[in-house]
C-alpha cells in the first residue's frame, strides 16, 4: 500500500466489532514508524483520514485496498 490509496477497515471476527469504521473508507495519508512497538519490524502502519473525518494510524493487516478482492 501507498499514499493516496483508498482503503477499508477489516479486522477478524475474533476482535469483535469496530463499528466506528463501519461502512466508511480512508485515505493513506503516510507511513507512520513502528518505533518502540514489539512488530516494529514485522509489520507497517499508516496515518489515515477517515470519510467521517477523522484521522488513525492503523497496521496493514487491519487495512484492505479498495478495489482488492
């Protein structure tokens, strides 16, 4: 994934609900550094911006490209 692409929020069932990512896309703002977390090295994260406005950092493996299926 890069900046500018058009995402969706998923996440296992076993996490239960996200209902504030329900229905809405995002927008990759940046890549945010993993530093001081224990995957730093396994895993990336992004700064989003949110079609309700709001903006997250969320890891790649909660994140599903739009038009990827």
């Amino acid at each position: 994934m890069k900046r500018g692409d058009m995402v969706t929020f998923t996440a296992p069932k076993a996490l239960g609900r996200f209902p504030q990512y329900e229905g809405i896309t995002g927008i990759i703002l940046k890549r945010v550094p993993n530093i001081g977390y224990i995957s730093e090295s396994e895993r990336l994260r992004y700064l989003i911006y949110w079609s309700n406005g709001t903006t997250d950092s969320e890891w790649d493996c909660y994140l599903k490209r739009v038009g990827d299926d």
